[in-house]
C-alpha cells in the first residue's frame, strides 16, 4: 500500500474495538420486557374532626372517623400510588401531589392514583398487580373489599387486592390508618 507520493506506508493498525461501557438505562427508562417492584406505604392519623369522612379504597364510611389529610385522607390510594412510582423511578406521591396545593384540598385520591398510572402509562410502563395490606381495628374492611379492590383496580388499570390487619393492641398502632403496598410493574 502507498500513499500518493508513492511512499510505502505502514499497514493500518488493526483497530481495537473500544471498550462498550454499560450505559445504566435512565431511572424511568423502561427496556421492553423490563419488570420492575415497587413498595409503597401510607398512615394517616384519626381525626377529631367530625366532619372528616374516613375514605378508603373510594369507598367512603360515614359512621367511622376520619382521618387527618389535605386530600380524602385514602391510604390505600396513597401507598398504590407510591408503589407504582417507586417502581418505575418516576418520583413520590409528595412530588407528584403536593399537599401544599390549594387544588388537592379534598382530592378524590382514586382520581390522583388513577392519573399517576396514566403517567407511568405514558413513560411506557404498564402494572401488573397492586398488592396491598391496610392495618386498623375498625371499620371492618371485609363487607367492602371487593368495592374497593374494584375501584382501585379501575384507577390502576390492573389487579389490586386489598388485605385487612388488626393492629392486635400494639401501641402506636391503633392512633391511625396504616397501608402498604407491592406493586409489580413491566415495561411494554
Ligand atoms: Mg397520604
């Protein structure tokens, strides 16, 4: 080989391949097929409010107390939004509904999971299931599970199952409303 002034050249040094780095795929990045879980949890404390109706899963209990909150106070809407977006890196409910916002005063919290899971829907990310655990000692939860399961999974889009736990006279336990929550999350 030569070079136009018909000088021999050297022949090329075989090219070494660069190393390929890993590139880590950006928090909220989903790759098809990738399935991510994601934990959330929530408590609220009872209110001495009498006009506070206690909310959960959407379904309101107008005999029970309510709990202290800036929206309807849903711990089970709460925790399944915060599961959903731990899963997918997408921030916290804080983040996405801050309670410092005049318009989420009363927010329909079934209302803010369901646009939650619109935004993991635009990031292309879909939910497999919520699994959720909500810890009180009254209401009973039983007569109305299936209600809120129904209503959650709508907001979702997918399964949400609901599981009652007493607080079994914990101390602590028994000042409020406790849920938390697993979420398996895939990217389409
Ligand atoms: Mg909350």
């Amino acid at each position: 080989m030569s070079d136009n002034n018909g000088e021999a050249t050297p022949a090329p040094v075989e090219a070494t391949p660069a190393p390929v780095e890993a590139t880590p795929a950006p928090v909220g990045g989903p790759n098809s097929g990738t399935i991510r879980v994601g934990q959330g949890f929530d408590v609220h404390p009872f209110s001495e409010d009498p006009d506070r109706i206690f909310v959960l899963g959407g379904v309101s209990f107008p005999q029970a107390q309510g709990l202290v909150g800036h929206s309807d106070a849903d711990v089970a809407a709460h925790a399944c939004v915060d599961a959903i977006l731990g899963a997918t890196g997408l921030g916290d409910i804080g983040q996405l509904f801050p309670d410092t916002d005049p318009d989420l005063e009363g927010a329909d919290s079934l209302a803010l999971l369901a646009r939650a899971s619109d935004l993991l829907a635009d990031a292309g990310w879909s939910v497999s299931n919520i699994d959720c655990t909500v810890i009180l000692d009254s209401p009973k939860l039983a007569p109305h599970r299936i209600q809120m399961q129904d209503n959650l999974s709508e907001a979702v889009g997918a399964p949400v199952s609901i599981k009652g736990k007493r607080t079994e006279g914990v101390a602590g336990l028994a000042g409020g409303v406790q849920c938390h929550a697993v979420a398996l999350v895939v990217a389409r």
